[in-house]
C-alpha cells in the first residue's frame, strides 16, 4: 500500500478486515468491506453432513479443553523443582480458558458440551436427542484422545528421559507424579475408593450445578459473553481446591487421555489401585444429580418464559390460566405481568402479588 493511502485511511478512521470487525461493532468507523460471499462457497457449506459437523465441533472442543490443560500439567510435573515453569494455578488456568476458549469457538456448530455428562444431562432435561448422544460422546473421547497423543509426541525427550529416570528410581511410570499421571489422573497411595468416589462426585456436583446456572437464561448476573469464562472459573476452582486429592471432572477428558497412557505406560493406567473407574465413570450421575438438584430445587421456569426463552407448552392460554391458579393478576396481560418480572426480577414478582 502506498504511503499516501495509508495516511488517508488513518484519517478517515477505516480499519482493515480481521479482528477489527469486532471493533467495529464498539467505535463508530468504517470497516473495508468483505468480498461478497460465492455460490460455490454457499453450496460447499450446505453440503456438509450436519452431523459430521456437529461431531468435529465436539472432538475440537475437547481438544481445545484438554491440550493446554495437559500440557500444563505435564509443565508442572516435569519442572516439579523450578516453579517458574508450572504451578496448579497455572494448571487451572490452562483447563479453565481451555474450556472458555472451547465453547466461543466450537459452540456455536455444536453447542458446545465438551463433556459426556452434560449430553446425557441435555437429553434428559432439554430434549437433546438421544440418538445424537453416542457420537457426540465418541468424538468428545476421541478430542481427548488427539489431545493426548500430540502432547505426547510433542514433549516426547522430556517424557522418555523422565520415565527412565523413573524407572532407574524404582518408582515405576504409572503412579500420581510419574509419567503417566501428566495424562490422567492416578490416587496418591494411602487414599482409598470411598474418599476417592465422594471426592470425585461432590466435585463434579459442583461444577454441574455451576454450568447450569450459567446455562439458564432467566439468570440476570450471566450474559451469553460471560458464561464461557464462568464455567472455565469453575472447572479451575475444583483444580485448585481438590487437584491434590485427586480428580477427574470429565469422562471424555479421563478416558480419552487414558487411552493414550495406556499406549505408551502400559495398562496399568486403567488397573492402578482400581481408581480408573471413578475417574471414568463418577463424573455422569454426580451431573445428573447437579441437574436434578438446580432443576428440582432453584429453577424459575416462570422467570424463563418472561425472558422469552421459552413458553408454556398449552401456549397463553396454558401461561394465564397457571397464572389465574396460582393468584397472579394479569388483567393487564401476561405479556405486560413477564415484562415487569423481567425488569425487576423476582422482586416483580412479589410487587404483582401485592397489587
């Protein structure tokens, strides 16, 4: 670009294509128009089968989820002497905008569940098809898998020179601190199953109740540009209370790395101390339980409607007669009652009740 048009760009304030669009959305400027989108790219895009779409958006999601936060890990381990290579706040961060980062950018194709728990936990109480769920759980695994591998392959001197060390020490390569436990997690030797279950299912409880919370449209302190980051929040606040006493939080994240221990660490991964199955398993009815628990217990389907997110199954005259039972005036109209609950939140609620 010559000079001159550089400067008259500057001073008519246009921006070029890229990231600035966003920017464009906050500042009142010009951005350089895009080229027109082609037939050809439009017919190559509807072509895509939707559920091979939806499967490559679940197993990058788990990728991204899971590749900074092993990676991390194994930092933290390999460096245990040297702080300033890892720590588990440095874990937890990594799993925490790993996920963020996860949902911005796969949500959107798949809706972003990253996790076999929370699928079954939408099939059960959302109405996601049960007939989607095995492919969406086989490629969040199969994320966790390719996650695992290429940091595998990219740490590769480090980890072969750690496992012999490991080795020479006596100590073996599948234990909590050797080379396998930079993929999965692996019980400290004095800690037995029943302390490893409820850690594991309180844990996971936590976090099902959290992502629930964010998830619900009713909730005024999360916006859909927040949620990413609050989930993220609570997957590292787990690492940071419980990471010493052995978690797992994912079935997709555990197995999936597993696997992948096993390959190179030898099958112990999946017998040592006959941990594997909490890892693996625990993680679904503790989610279950979280979604009962905020479903049962704290959701407000009467604030959901009047956010318009969702409406009553037997349509207005379904909503005004619950509200005619349940002795909330509506002469004024429903629509006018959801609209003052949505303007002062549940307080609303009790100022109608009291009119």
């Amino acid at each position: 670009m010559a000079e001159h048009e550089h400067l008259h760009r500057l001073a008519t304030h246009d921006l070029e294509l890229g990231a600035t669009e966003a920017v464009s959305k906050h500042y009142s400027r010009h951005v350089v128009e895009a080229r027109p989108v082609s037939q050809r790219r439009l017919d190559f895009e509807h072509s895509r089968p939707r559920w091979l779409r939806e499967c490559m958006a679940e197993a990058t999601g788990v990728f991204f989820y899971v590749f900074p936060g092993i990676a991390a890990v194994c930092n933290f381990t390999l460096n245990k002497e040297d702080a300033a290579f890892g720590s588990l706040l440095q874990v937890g961060f990594a799993f925490a905008i790993g996920i963020a980062f996860a949902i911005i950018t796969c949500a959107p194709t798949s809706g972003g569940h990253f996790n076999p728990a929370i699928t079954i936990c939408f099939a059960t109480w959302q109405g996601f098809p049960w007939k989607k769920v095995p492919y969406y759980i086989i490629s969040q695994i199969f994320g966790a898998f390719i996650a695992g591998l290429l940091m595998v392959g990219m740490y590769w001197e480090q980890l072969s020179a750690f496992a012999e060390a490991s080795k020479a020490a006596g100590e073996g390569l599948v234990f909590n601190g050797g080379p396998a436990s930079v993929l999965c997690a692996f019980p400290n030797p004095n800690q037995s199953l029943g302390f490893l279950f409820l850690i594991e299912f309180f844990v996971d409880s936590y976090i099902g109740i959290v992502i629930w919370a964010a998830l619900d449209p009713a909730n005024p302190f999360i916006s859909p540009a927040s949620a990413p980051f609050v989930i993220g929040l609570a997957y590292a606040a787990m690492i940071w209370g419980f990471a010493d006493v052995t978690i797992s939080t994912n079935l997709a994240r555990d197995l999936g790395t597993r696997m992948v221990a096993a390959i190179f660490y030898g099958g112990e991964a999946f017998s040592y101390k006959s941990y594997s199955w909490i890892a693996i398993l625990v993680n679904v009815p503790a989610t279950l339980f979280a979604t009962a628990y905020y479903e049962f217990l704290m959701r407000d389907s009467l604030q959901k409607i009047g956010k318009g997110a969702a409406v009553h199954e037997h349509g207005e005259h379904g909503l005004a007669l619950h509200l005619t039972k349940s002795k909330i005036p509506y002469e004024r109209g429903t629509t006018d009652m959801l609209e003052r609950m949505e303007t002062d939140g549940t307080n609303g609620m009790k100022e109608v009740q009291a009119d």
